[in-house]
C-alpha cells in the first residue's frame, strides 16, 4: 500500500519492560526450577470481587435474557443511575457533581489515551517517573512532551516553581504511580492556582484515591477553582478490583472552557462519535460497587492489600532505605541499595530472595536508580518476601 | 482557560436527526394522545439475548467473585479463547485467519472512530448516505472527505469507476447502514482490485454480515487479494443482539503493510496504549455467541427480524415503491413517493399513519427523497404498520 501512516509512532520508543522482566524470569527458572518466587511485580489486582457486586453483574446479564428487561444501545455517557452513583461517591467526599460533567467510560487508560482528541496542539507537561500512557498518547499527536522531574529532593511530587506562564496541558497522578506520591492540599493549590494563571488545563489521574488515608484531597475538585481548570480520571480498577470488568468515569465541569468552548461539548462529541458506552451488566457491578455496602466491601479488600504495604514499609524503615508511597498506594518505590541501578537491583533481588519487582526505569529516566514493590501478592507471601528481603538488604 | 483546543471540532455538523426526530413525535403525541405510534425507526436490536449467551455472561461473573478463578486485567487485543472462536467463525466461511490478525473490541463504533489513530494525511472516501462515524472521526482529524454517491442508478453500490489512481482510505459499509445495499463478489473483487493498484487502503465495515443470506461475501477476505489491502470490521451487536454488551472484533491481516511497516503492528501500538481490553464476562459471552449453538440461537432471532423485513418488502412491491435492502440487512431503504423529501415524509407517515421512520437524509445529502424503515419492531406491529402502509401509499 501507498497510503500514508501516522509517522509520529516512528516516535514511540517499544517498551521492552514487562517482556524483558518475563524473559529474566524465564532464565532464572530454568536455571533453577525449584526456586519458590514471590512476585511484587503485579500492578493488578489479584482479590476477587466483592459479593454485591458479582450479584449485581449476575442480575443485570440475567435481565439481558428476558425480553421486558432488555436492554440495547447504553447511552454512550453512561446510563444515569451510575452517573448518580458516581456523583453520590462525590457527596462522600462533600463535592457536589451534576450528572452533564459525569462520563462514564470502560476504564481510566481508555479516557486518558483518547482525551487529546479534543485537545489542539499545546506543550504537554507530564511527570516523570509516571504511568506510560500521558506519554505516549500524545507522541502519537506528535506533541512536544516537557518532563516534569520527580526526585527525592521534592519527594517525587514536581511543582510548578520555575515554569514559565504559557499555556500548558499538565498531567497530574496522584497519588502516583509507581511512587506513590501523593499531592496534598497546599502543594495542589499551588498547581491549580498556577494553571489558572498560566490558562492552563490538568489532567488529573485519581485512579488510586481510594487508597488515600492521610487526609490528602481524593479529588481535585478540592481544590477552590479547579473547575475552571482540571478534568480528571478516575477508575474502578483498583477502588474495587475492577481490572477485569472495566469501568471506570472522567469528570469534565461544564465550567471549563476555552473562549467559550465548552470541553465537556467537544468530549461529547468525540465519545458519541467513537464510543457506544459501556456494557449494561458492567454499569450495574460498578453502581453497586459505588454504593455505601459496596464500597465497604471494596475498602477490606484494600486494607488487605494495606497489609502488605505496611510489611514492606516496616522493614524499610528498619534498614533505613529511602522509599515512598505504600500509605495512600498500593506501591512502594524504594531507592535501590548501594547505588544499584534498576535492571542490576532486579537481577539482586531475583537471584539472592527469588523476588519479582518492576524496575524503575520503566516508568521513565528519571526512575533509574528506583524500585516498584506492589502489595497485590497474599499476605503470606508478602511475608514470605520480607523475611528474605531482612537477610539481604 | 488557553490552552490550544483540536480547532476540527468546528467543522462537525452537529447531528440534530434524532432529537428532532423525538421533537416531532413527542408533539404530535401530546396533540394526539391516544395514537397507537408504532416505530419503525429503531436502529438497535428489541430481543434478548439467547440462554447460552446468558449463561456464559453469569457463569463468567460469578467467576469474578472466586479467588480462584478472579480475573485481572485482560489482554489488550482479546482474550486467545475468544480470538479462537472469532476465527472459528471465519472457517465456517472457509477463510484461515491467524490469531495474530484478531482484535478484539468493546464494539465496531470504537475501533472505525479510533483506527484513524494509526494512519496519516490521506483523502478519505466515504459512501453517501452511510453510517455517520466514518465522516465525524475523519472530520475530527482534518482530513479531506470526498463522497461515494449511492443512487438508485448503481443501486446505492457506489464503484472505483472514475477515481484517480492516487492512494486514499475508502470505507465500504455491506450490507450498507441504512441502504441495505449489498456488493456481491464481482463488485468487490473491482474493489480490491483498484486498492490494489492505486495503493490504497480499504476499511471494511462487515456489522451487518450475519444477514447476508442472497450469497454475496461475508468478509472482504473472501476477495483475493483483499488481505494485502483491507481491514475488516465487525461487531456482535446485530449478529448476535450484543449492541447493550458491547464486542466487536477487527481483523488486520499482517499482509497489510506500507513500506514494509505492518498496520497490525500500528494498531497493536495503539490499542496497548490507548485501551485496556474487553471485560472478561462480556468476553465469554462473545465466545457462546460465536459457538456453533450460539450461532443457531443467534440465527433465530434474525429470522424474526427477516419476518418484519418480509412484509415490509412485499407491500413496497405491491405498491411498486423503488426500495433497496431488506434481504441481506435489517433495513429497507425506499424512496418516499410523490418525490417528497425525507422529512415531508416523515411528517406524512406519522399523521397519515403514526408510524415513525427514519428520513434518509441523516446519512448523508445524497440521501435526501429517502426513508429508512427497520425491521426491530415485533411481527405484530410491523404487521399492524404494513396494514397502516398499505392504505395511505
């Protein structure tokens, strides 16, 4: 063919990340087929779903099969009784969302990969290290990425001190992945006030609010006048092991404009252009996920993963290396021992403890020298990992 | 806010069809409150979902909520059971496709609105009239759209005759949405044949291929060749009554390359980016409809539909009414009489007959003099319509 490609994929480096680590741990196995590994290298959920909301998922695909409750085409925003159960999870937290800024999508990587469709051709500021999507996303528009550098010394939460004020699309994660950093309320005024002045947009990323516990806004719409000024994210995955059902829901306020053009018009536009909505059967799991019972049945799942976090972290602070994340997150990211860089700290760990773990230059160059730990592996063999990881740290 | 907004957006005729539909029928209801209104206008499956369907969806959701048999997130191009059986399905039309090809998605709108993702500046080759989504999501990227006309002249089945041979993107819709219209083998065979040499790319909606029963393809594959120039795709929405599950699949074969950069590769790119898989249980379900028992539950509900479809056509007939579709497609395609325009029509048979339809021109200019009549109402009020039809034309 002769056609003409989307040259700027020539752009996208091919990340080698998972399927190197897979090739590594294939090596070892085979080396050493006896070895017992632990893996906290998993950024997915591994509890099941909470009861209410597999009954929900049961009831509402058995309405599929009958003719009275049948239903077609979702409305492609979402059908209102999750919207209104969006917004009810909102009321927790005192904020007051109407159903028009509420979209409901089949996951966060979704919304946040296809929301430059309706942007223009803007300097993209996108934290580093962070989530690989904001990044690629927009290499694929062909747009100029700045890289705001995440570090010890600002506790991997870059501020906006020393931008110039031009208009910008700045990407937030809070709390962040891989590190766990999470914004709190002064250091997000700084950021909102700052985009209001420079007339820019925030896309904030809340896909791990839920693990929020020391008082840090689960929302950006916490902050006074971050309606004029941020969009944001936010998934089911992990509030409530959703990786598997896919669902998760994007606020834009009707507040947000740019010289009277309404975002939330133009992300209407282009999700009733190229979406059709999100399964019946999901949106039912996701309202009764969203509900008070639900939501307490999703928070046990949680605080077992919490437990993990707070073995590793413990064992941290005993041997005093440096970490973040592992109390709003369901990460750790530690500095690698003795000057290790990632890939050497991964062959470290794999070789003397038989433990898997993400090494953080996946997430971007300046998360060389770092190391993801998850809390998605059992309570036992979190356990089992942290007496291995006492003898060799 | 501002920051730069995709200025595109501005070109996108807002679509008023169905609201002024709903307009001009809740008037006339609120004048006429007893009228027996029967639609005809329903572009969305009306019966449930076969029991095999239904219990794929529930043993698969009640997986979710086992530790056992939990799932996570899923794979971004499918799980393999269900690219086994799509492909399955492609040898039931005697045609190999590898797995590699298969991708799986939430729905044929999503994968037409986002393959534009992956390919650069060309000009666009639309039918006209055809299904809105291959216009918008061009228009959003500023491409060059230059339309197919259909007419009753080549039967709505525009042809390459007299196209330059520059390389472009052509989207053909068989059965078309709304015409019917349906190329045979010889159409596409001068189809694939003129992409062949002009180079270019050739993207296949096949949504409607379940209902092809006069023998014409049922995948562009069919037509030699047609793997070094064309994508393909396909939804479960109409085939199987998925349109509120929400899956579809999309094939692109690795023979489609242009300087020897594979367009799978493209959208693997794309996908893994900018999507994170179908959910599991709606995965399942696809794999029942797909299944030999499935595909022999699915058919009887497209016999009902072809009931509806029957007696429209054979009243047309009688009233030797020019009308396309209605054999391969849930949709008949006339020509309003007294060279009314869409919308005088419209108006006509809601007062002369409460029956609502669908006016032609909403799929496009060259749709303007025709009506869209489905086939999703029950038998007894598509009789009742016929009975209605056959008095006042």
């Amino acid at each position: 063919m002769k056609i003409k490609l989307n040259d700027n994929f020539n752009n996208i480096a091919e990340s080698y990340l998972f399927s190197d680590i897979n090739k590594r741990v294939k090596a070892y196995k085979e080396k050493n087929p006896s070895a017992d590994i632990v893996r906290l290298g998993i950024g997915d959920v591994t509890l099941p779903l909470p009861k209410i909301v597999v009954n929900a998922l049961v009831k509402a695909s058995e309405e599929m099969g009958v003719k009275e409750t049948f239903r077609g085409y979702p409305p492609e925003y979402g059908y209102d009784f999750l919207k209104e159960a969006v917004a009810r999870y909102y009321k927790l937290i005192n904020l007051d969302l109407d159903l028009e800024s509420i979209f409901i999508s089949d996951g966060a990587k979704s919304d946040l990969g296809n929301i430059v469709d309706i942007l223009g051709d803007n300097d993209i500021y996108i934290p580093n290290p962070v989530y690989p999507v904001y990044v690629d996303s927009n290499l694929m528009e062909g747009r100029k990425i700045h890289y705001l550098k995440g570090s010890e010394e600002n506790k991997f939460l870059p501020m906006p001190d020393g931008l110039n004020n031009d208009p910008k699309v700045i990407y937030l994660c809070s709390p962040n992945n891989p590190t766990g950093a999470t914004y709190n309320y002064d250091e997000l005024v700084k950021w909102v006030d700052y985009a209001k002045s420079s007339g820019s947009l925030i896309i904030f990323d809340s896909a791990y609010e839920a693990f929020i516990t020391d008082g840090a806004p689960r929302s950006i719409y916490k902050i006074p006048g971050a309606n004029e000024v941020a969009i944001e994210v936010s998934s089911l995955s992990k509030m409530a092991g959703f990786t598997g059902v896919r669902c998760g829901f994007t606020i834009i306020p009707s507040t947000l404009e740019v010289s009277g053009v309404k975002l939330n018009k133009l992300w209407k536009r282009r999700q009733a252009t190229k979406f059709n909505g999100v399964s019946y059967p999901v949106q039912r799991a996701a309202e009764a996920a969203l509900s008070i019972e639900g939501i307490k049945e999703c928070q046990k799942n949680l605080e077992y993963y919490k437990e993990n976090t707070k073995m590793l972290r413990e064992l941290l602070d005993e041997k005093g290396i440096y970490y973040s994340g592992g109390v709003n997150s369901p990460y750790i990211w530690m500095k690698c021992p003795n000057n290790m860089k990632s890939f050497e700290f991964f062959d470290f760990l794999l070789e003397k403890a038989n433990i898997v773990g993400t090494p953080g230059v996946g997430f971007g160059e300046y998360g060389e020298g770092y190391f993801r730990l998850t809390s998605f592996a059992s309570n036992e063999d979190t356990k089992k990992a942290v007496e291995r990881l006492r003898k060799i740290l």
